[in-house]
C-alpha cells in the first residue's frame, strides 16, 4: 500500500550532498517526492512509496550521509499526492 510522508530534518544537513544523497537512495527504493532545503538550515522530504520502503528510506534518513549529522527527525503521514519522480528542488 502507497503512504505519503513529510520528513523534516534537523542538524547538519545542508552543504553535506544530503539532497543528492537522499535522491538517490528514493530512487534505490522507488520512493517519488521531493526533498529541499529549508531557510532555517533544516531539510524538508516529502517521500511517497510502499511501506517497506518508506521504513527504509526513513531509517537511512535518521543516519543521513558521511558528513551530515542528524539532531532531529519528524515524520507525519499525509494524503497521496501521486508524483511520479524524486525531485531536488
């Protein structure tokens, strides 16, 4: 079954590749949506895809990669918007 989630993101997490980073583990997992950098230096996914894949793309969300360092991450379910990619905006 599809879900849709809305992740935010907090700590060091821009000028870290995180946006290219996620893109391509959304596209490992078949995950479509879009992740982008928010004016208060957190990091905004919105993330939609089968439930097992979403689990493992939130869980390599919580480690991020190489140089990122995660403080906090917020995840809230949501209505299906139907993208048909992963985008970085």
């Amino acid at each position: 079954m599809v879900k849709h989630l809305n992740i935010i993101i907090t700590g060091r997490v821009q000028g870290v590749f995180f946006r290219h980073f996620s893109e391509r583990e959304a596209q490992k997992l078949d995950i479509k949506g879009l992740v982008k950098n928010l004016p208060d230096g957190s990091l905004y996914i919105e993330a939609e895809g089968e439930k097992e894949n979403l689990d493992k793309f939130t869980k390599w969300c919580k480690k991020g990669p190489k140089f990122a360092k995660i403080e906090q991450i917020k995840t809230s379910e949501t209505p299906i918007k139907n993208y048909n990619k992963f985008s970085i905006i």
